[in-house]
C-alpha cells in the first residue's frame, strides 16, 4: 500500500516539475513573439497624412 502512494507522490511531481517546465517554455515563446512584434511595428511607415487625399478620378 505504501508503495502505490509513494508512487502516486513521484508521479504527482513529476507532472508537476513536466508542467511547471511547460509554462516556463510558453512564456519564453511569447515573449519572444512580442519582441518580435514590436520589431515589425517598428519598420511599418509612419502614417501621418494617410487618409486625407481621396482619388475622386478613380
């Protein structure tokens, strides 16, 4: 009987260490998305006057 608790505790934090580890790698992962995100906004061209000439010929 000891050993079948003993075990379930093993198991239990071995899952918990596996998901503890998963959530470190997702974190990693989005933040790396969101630098490279930023990156991306960073190139786009500046907006300004955008919008306010409207082709009325085409």
């Amino acid at each position: 009987m000891m050993d079948g608790v003993a075990a379930v505790s093993a198991n239990m934090s071995t899952a918990q260490l596996q998901q503890s580890a998963s959530i470190s790698v997702a974190k990693k992962a989005m933040d790396a998305t969101e630098v490279v995100a930023q990156g991306l906004l960073q190139m786009l061209p500046d907006p300004s006057g955008a919008g306010q000439i409207i082709d009325t010929y085409a």
